[in-house]
C-alpha cells in the first residue's frame, strides 16, 4: 500500500499484489455487486462473503469522496487498485 500526495493537492492511494492479475473484463466485473471473480473465493471461511467489498469501496470513493477508483495491471504481474482522492478544500 502506499500513499502519494501528488502536486495539484489530490492523494493517490495504491494498493498492490503480485498474484496473477485480472484480464481486462474481469477488473470490469468484479466491481459489480454479488460477482466473485473464481471458484476458490466462492466457500469456505475465507471465501466466504457476497462479493461487495469492491462494490462498496468504489461507492465510498467516488460517491462519498468524489474520488476514483480504478483495478489496473501491477507490473510486473499482479493487481492494483488505484484510488485518487480530491484536495480538501
């Protein structure tokens, strides 16, 4: 995770894995509520859930802050979230 406060006044927030990723149209998918992206998140304790956490992380974001909030390619492999945050006025 790291925090980046960028020079228009905006926070950059990241948070990063080095796992196999997600294609394209999954990063898409898995921010729709109730969609978990494979079998193996799908039972057992720490499968369980609905699948809204990043459902509800991106309504925080971008509705209660008016932020974004976007899954991009880690490089070299894995997944990122990327959350912008506006300046505090």
């Amino acid at each position: 995770i790291t925090l980046e406060c960028l020079d228009d006044g905006s926070v950059r927030i990241a948070v990063k894995d080095n796992g196999p990723g997600l294609p394209d149209e999954m990063k898409i998918r898995v921010l729709e509520p109730f969609f978990k992206a494979d079998a193996s998140r799908q039972g057992g304790a720490m499968g369980s859930g609905f699948g809204l956490g990043l459902t509800i992380t991106k309504g925080i974001v971008e509705k209660g802050h008016n932020g974004t909030f976007q899954l991009l390619d880690n490089m070299p492999k894995g997944l990122m979230a990327d959350i912008r945050l506006p300046p505090a006025n």
